[in-house]
C-alpha cells in the first residue's frame, strides 16, 4: 500500500477533488500554503493499493496545470538561506508536487 500525497494549485484542486471521487479514491485534502511563495495551495493525501497508483498519477498529469514560469510579486522579497529574493525572480509553478511513500500499516479502529 501507498501513501501519495499531493501538492496541487488552488486552481486545480477542485477538479482533481471530483475526479479523485468519481474514480473511487478515498482521499483527505488540507488547506496548506506555499514556503516560498506564500500561495495557498492543497495538499491531498491519497491512501491505494500499489495497483492504483498509475491510474492516480495519470489523472493528476491529465488535471494539474503544466508548470510555467512566473515572476514574483512586486511586493515579494525574502531570504533563504544565504540567498536574497526580491521581487523579480524568476520560478517555475504549476503542476503538482507528488511524494510517494510505502505505507508499513493501515488500519481504522
Ligand atoms: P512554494 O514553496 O511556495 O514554491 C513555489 C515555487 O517556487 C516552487 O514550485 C519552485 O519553483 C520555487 N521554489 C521553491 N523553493 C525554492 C528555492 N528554495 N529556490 C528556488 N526556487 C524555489 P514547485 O516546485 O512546483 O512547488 C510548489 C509547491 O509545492 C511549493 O510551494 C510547496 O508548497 C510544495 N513543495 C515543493 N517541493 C516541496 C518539497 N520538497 N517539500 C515540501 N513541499 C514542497
């Protein structure tokens, strides 16, 4: 068993929420926010048997907008780390943020 979860755009997680469902995925979704930017996004937690994971990831490929780049906001500036970010910086966004782990036990009491 899998547990993927997914960091999508705000714009996007509507639609992957309903083809999550239709689909028979069981699914928890949370309100999170981006470390860098700032920006609302959501992060899905997905639990599935290891046969329905490219079915999963297909779907996320078909929804989530393709990544572009971006320029920040003109109010944006930051440190990370040693690195100064002013406004102006060029990042990629979009797309979704996937971490796949193996789940060592499942259970519901
Ligand atoms: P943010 O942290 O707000 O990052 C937004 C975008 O800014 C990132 O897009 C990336 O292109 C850029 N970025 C982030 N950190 C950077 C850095 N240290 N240096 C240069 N550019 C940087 P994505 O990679 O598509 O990430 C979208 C969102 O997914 C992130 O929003 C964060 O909420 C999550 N995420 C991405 N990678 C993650 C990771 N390794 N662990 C946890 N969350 C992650």
């Amino acid at each position: 068993m899998k547990l993927v979860v997914i960091i999508t755009q705000k714009e996007d997680s509507k639609k992957l929420e309903e083809a999550l469902v239709e689909n028979n995925y069981q699914l928890t979704k949370l309100d999170s926010s981006g470390g860098f930017l700032k920006k609302k996004n959501y992060t899905f937690l997905v639990g599935i048997n290891d046969e329905k994971l490219d079915k999963l990831l297909d779907l996320v490929r078909n929804i989530c907008n393709k990544r572009k780049e971006i320029i920040t906001a003109p109010d944006f500036s930051g440190t990370l780390g040693e690195t100064l970010i002013t406004s102006g910086t060029k990042v990629q966004e979009g797309g979704a943020t996937i971490f796949i782990t193996e789940v060592s036990k499942f259970m519901k009491i």
